[in-house]
C-alpha cells in the first residue's frame, strides 16, 4: 500500500508524519454499533471514500464531478485533508466518510473548499484554531443515526484532542427535494432556519453564487436534509444564504459549529463531559 503523498503538518512544534493528529492506537478502527470507526491512514483507504462518494453524488444524486479517477470523487482538496471512515463491521465496506481540513493544511492549500462558494472575510479571527467539514456522505442502505453519531463522535474527539474549536462547512440541500423543483425548497429552508439559527451578523458570509432565493418560492413547507436538522440540533448557525453549485445540482448552505455551543446531553454523549 502507498503512503498518502501529502503529509500532515503537526499542530504542535514536533514534525511528525500524517497521522500524527491522532493517537497513536487509533490506527485501529474503533466498533461501535455494528459499525467500525477509523482515520484513513493509506491511499487506498481514501479511494474507497472517493468510491463512496461517487456513488453517493454522481450515481444517486445526479452531480457532474470532474474527477480524473473513473468512478472516484477526487478534487485538489482531498490530498490535504484526513479522511474519516465508517465502516460495516461485518462486510469491512466503506459505508460513510468525512473529511477534515485542518488549519495548517488550509494555508497549505491556499484556501477551504468553502472559500470557492463564499466570501468568508469575516471568519478570518476564527481560523486558527477552525477545521473545515465536506464530502459527508452515508451509503443509501446504512442512513441511520448510528453512522452519523460514530462519524461525529470521532470528530468531537479529533477536535478535543487537537484544540480546535470551531467547524464550517457547506451543508447541501438537492434542488430536487421531496419532490420540489428549481430550489423552492432551498429557499424555504432557508427563510425558515434564519428566523431560529443566524449566527451573529459579525459572522455572516456571502455566497460567490447566489441561489436567487427572491425569485424562488420560498414558503413551502419542507423539512430541511437530516444532515442539517442534525448540524442544528448540535447548536450549529445558519452563516448567510445558500450559494448554489450547478456541478452538484444543489444549494449549499455555509454553516458554524462550535464546541461550546454543543447542548448539554450532547457534550455528554461524545465528550463524556
């Protein structure tokens, strides 16, 4: 198996080799729940996340991916990012991912996947000590609340571990949602989650395409993707309006995490405190 070309730069003084932001027995996945949690560690690895998320977005959802890989969901980003896996315990399928974008690794690159769809010159105090979240995906026969709850957990204590505080990311909304066409849907989530979940206007970002909500039908009364309603539940905010990604046919909402606003019972959950 090849090494992942890009090492991970360290979040202390100490070089240490990608891998190094997790402890050291964590290169053996974790079980939980029927499901096996782990970091990705070789290339390989990451290609079976790369498969996942092809399926997910190009098959299932329709997005036009411009991947130099057939049948892998591949972009510049992934290369400095640290993959988390779920897996099926008893198959070892990759059957969800995540990937994390950590500061260090943002300079790297030049900039967050998010920075292509928003402006977030107001996020600037926060990026230190900020990790970027994307390509989460489920495998269509595992979307139940215990992936998600093992993929967020082993966040919850990447974060903790690695003093980071504050996660963003892009949350996605179908243009094709529970049978509504043409963003309608986008929009009405979006009218009804900044009346409960706008962050503070010192926060606010604006999107590189907007989504044109004004000329949409924004009253519709749909429930926002269980991704979101989990992301809120978490205490997230809602960062500005929805920029729209015509590659993925879908309208993405930027979003806000902090490890301070998780509720109580949630902290407890994955934090044990």
């Amino acid at each position: 198996m090849n090494e992942l070309p890009t090492p991970t730069l360290p979040l202390s003084p100490v070089s240490l080799p990608r891998g190094s932001l997790h402890r050291p027995h964590q290169n053996l996945p974790e079980e939980s729940g029927g499901v096996l949690v782990s970091w990705a560690r070789h290339q390989d690895e990451v290609r079976q996340a790369q498969r996942l998320r092809y399926e997910v977005f190009a098959t299932e959802m329709g997005a036009r991916l411009d991947t130099w890989i057939p049948g892998h969901d591949v972009d510049l980003f992934d290369d400095y990012c640290e993959h988390l896996l779920v897996r099926d315990s008893r198959t070892l399928e990759v059957i969800g991912t995540y990937r994390v974008l950590t500061p260090v690794q943002a300079v790297r690159v030049g900039s967050t996947y998010s920075d292509t769809e928003f402006d977030l010159t107001r996020l600037r105090s926060l990026r230190e000590r900020m990790v970027e979240l994307g390509r989460s995906c489920v495998h269509a026969n595992h979307r139940h609340g215990g992936v998600i709850l093992a993929l967020w957990g082993a966040l919850a204590e990447f974060m903790m571990r690695n003093r980071l505080d504050t996660m963003i990311g892009c949350a996605s909304i179908p243009m094709l949602h529970e049978g509504n066409v043409r963003g309608d849907a986008a929009a009405s989530i979006w009218n009804r989650v900044k009346r409960t979940h706008l962050a503070p206007i010192e926060f606010h970002v604006r999107p590189r395409l907007a989504l044109p909500v004004e000329a949409l039908d924004g009253s519709l009364d749909v429930e926002p993707p269980a991704l979101i309603k989990g992301y809120l539940r978490l205490g997230a905010k809602v960062l500005g309006p929805p920029a729209w990604d015509p590659d993925f046919n879908s309208a993405d909402l930027p979003m806000l995490m902090r490890i301070a606003d998780l509720p109580p019972r949630y902290r407890k959950h994955f934090l044990g405190a």
